[in-house]
C-alpha cells in the first residue's frame, strides 16, 4: 500500500520540482499576480470579505430554508398519498330518481379502493342527493364499508 502510494506521489513531487525554479524567477518584484498592494488595496479586500462572508452565510440559509420546506410538503403528500384511498372501480347498483327535472334522488353504488396497506375493500352505499341551483348535492348516506 505504501509503495502504490509512493508511486503516485512521485510523478507529483517531480513536477513540482520542475516548475516551482521557474516559477521563483519570474520577475515581478515580489508584487504578486495582483500587483503592487498598498493599505486601499488591502482595506478594500478586507471590505469585500466583511460583506462577503455574510452575504453567503445569507444565502446559504435562504437556500436550506427552501429545501427543508420542500422537504416537509413533500413528506406530507407522500403521507397523504399512503392514507387516502386508490379509486379502482364504481359500480351503480340502484337509481331512484335523480334525473334532469328531479329536484332530489337516490343512489346505490359498489366502489372499490385500494386501503392503505394495499388491500381492496368495497365501500357499499345507498346516498341521498339534492339539487340546487341546476347542481347536485351530497345529503348523507347509509351504507358500510366491507373488504371484497
């Protein structure tokens, strides 16, 4: 293990060698890449990570902030989605009334759902509806929910 690691450091350290002579006698009078820097220069770069510093810290906040909130909706509807039921089938078994110039009407229907941990039951119900205003309107219902 060490000789594997020996060997990749090698090629490293050599071309370190190689470049860092060249790289030392570069003319420019100890100045930097920058240039020559004096006390603005210095005081303007401190300004700069005084605001900059911050600003990210703010920014990186307002960002988790976001990604937690939809962290959270997102487990919401996926609890939402476990507990309510999945439609499969509807089945009229009886109609009693309830047509275009009926003002109320009864219907009893078989609908099939798959329940939270999968299973399929049937929901057997005989329901009341009124209309009104041109628009229909659950009253209440008598029926009881079965496994099928």
């Amino acid at each position: 293990m060490r000789a594997r690691l020996l060997l990749k450091l090698l090629p490293l350290a050599l071309a370190v060698a190689l470049a860092l002579p060249a790289a030392a006698g570069a003319y420019n009078d100890g100045r930097g890449f920058y240039g020559a820097s004096d006390d603005k220069v210095v005081t303007d770069a401190g300004f700069i990570l005084i605001v900059a510093i911050p600003l990210f810290v703010l920014l990186a906040s307002m960002l988790q902030k976001s990604l937690d909130k939809r962290k959270k909706a997102r487990k919401a509807a996926h609890k939402a989605y476990l507990n309510n039921p999945r439609w499969r089938g509807l089945q009229i078994v009886d109609l009693v009334a309830g047509g275009e110039n009926d003002v109320s009407g009864v219907v009893e229907f078989r609908a099939t759902y798959l329940a939270g941990a999968g299973d399929v039951r049937v929901l057997h119900e005989r329901s009341r509806f009124v209309r009104e205003h041109g628009r229909w309107y659950y009253l209440d219902a008598q029926g009881d929910d079965r496994s099928g």
